[in-house]
C-alpha cells in the first residue's frame, strides 16, 4: 500500500504541475485552487499516507486499508473535477457545492480511518 500511495501521489503531482506550467505560461490563473488543491490533496496527502503506510501501518491489504485508500481516491478526484468544472465556470457552483461537499467528506473520513489505523498498529 505504501508503494500504491507513491505512486498515485506522483502523478498527481505530475498532472498538478502541469497544470500549474500551464496557468503560469497562459498568465491564466483562474484555475488556481483546482492546481492547489490537486498539489495538496492528491500529491502531498496521498504522499504522507504513503510515508504512514511505510512506517507506521502494517502494509497489508485488508479491507480497511482498501477502504481507506479508495475514499481518499474517489474524494479528491470529486474535487479535483468539481473544482475544475466550477472555476472554469462550466457548471453552476449552487449545482456543484453540495457535489463538493461530499467529495470534502470522503476525504475527512478517510484520514479520520488513517488515525484509527495508526492507533490499531501501535506495535509496528
Ligand atoms: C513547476 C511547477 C509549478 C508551477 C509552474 C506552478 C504555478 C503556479 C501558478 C501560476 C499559481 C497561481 C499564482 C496566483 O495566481 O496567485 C500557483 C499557485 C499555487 N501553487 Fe503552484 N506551481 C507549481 C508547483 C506547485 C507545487 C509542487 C505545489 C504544492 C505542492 C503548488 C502549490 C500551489 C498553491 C498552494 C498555490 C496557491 C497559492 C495561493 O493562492 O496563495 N504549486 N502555482
Ligand atoms: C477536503 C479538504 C479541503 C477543503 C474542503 C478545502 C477548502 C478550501 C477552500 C474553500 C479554500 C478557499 C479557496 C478560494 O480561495 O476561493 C481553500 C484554499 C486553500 N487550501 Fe484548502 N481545502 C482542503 C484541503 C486542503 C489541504 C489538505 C491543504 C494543504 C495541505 C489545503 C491548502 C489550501 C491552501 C494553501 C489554500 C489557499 C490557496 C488557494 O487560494 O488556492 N487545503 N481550501
């Protein structure tokens, strides 16, 4: 899990930055908080899940584990894509807000699930 979590958390950081070489050579920078947040939640959490995984987690692949990383997954792709659809104006924000909220919520339970899981794995 560990290495799964490495590698999502690279390309995440591969498209945000391209998106962000993309804002900067456009002067376009409406989509910022999309290229924050797909940098922030996608690359630098799911890299500190990775490093949790490594060093504190039994790397296995239980069902919470799963559970955990595919919240974290389906979270930040709802927010990577509704922030995208919303700062590009291409969808109403009062439509995509609550579409927003869920993918918030997905991601707050699933880093709530990875305190659990530290605290379960005291011994590793
Ligand atoms: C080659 C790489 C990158 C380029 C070309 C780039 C480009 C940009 C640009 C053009 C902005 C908009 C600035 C503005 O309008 O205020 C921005 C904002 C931002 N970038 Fe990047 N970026 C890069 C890498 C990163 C990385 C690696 C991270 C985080 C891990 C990051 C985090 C942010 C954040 C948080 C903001 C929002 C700042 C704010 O609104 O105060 N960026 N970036
Ligand atoms: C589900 C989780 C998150 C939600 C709902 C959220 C929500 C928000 C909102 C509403 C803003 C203001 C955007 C605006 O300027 O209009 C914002 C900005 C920001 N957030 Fe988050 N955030 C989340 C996760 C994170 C994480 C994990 C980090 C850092 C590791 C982060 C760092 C930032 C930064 C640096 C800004 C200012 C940059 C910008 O304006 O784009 N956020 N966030």
């Amino acid at each position: 899990m560990d290495r799964r979590y490495l590698v999502t958390a690279l390309g995440y950081a591969i498209l945000g930055i391209s998106l962000g070489i993309y804002m900067a050579s456009t002067k376009n920078h409406i989509q910022n908080v999309t290229h924050a947040h797909m940098l922030l939640i996608g690359f630098v959490i799911s890299f500190v899940y990775a490093v949790c995984y490594k060093l504190w987690v039994a790397n296995d692949n239980s069902k919470l584990v799963n559970l955990q990383y595919w919240l974290h997954q389906v979270g930040t792709i709802i927010i990577i894509v509704g922030l995208y659809l919303m700062y590009g104006n291409h969808i109403a924000s009062n439509i995509i807000g609550p579409v927003l909220g869920v993918g918030s919520i997905l991601i707050l339970i699933a880093i709530i699930l990875m305190k659990i899981l530290v605290i379960k794995n005291n011994n590793v």
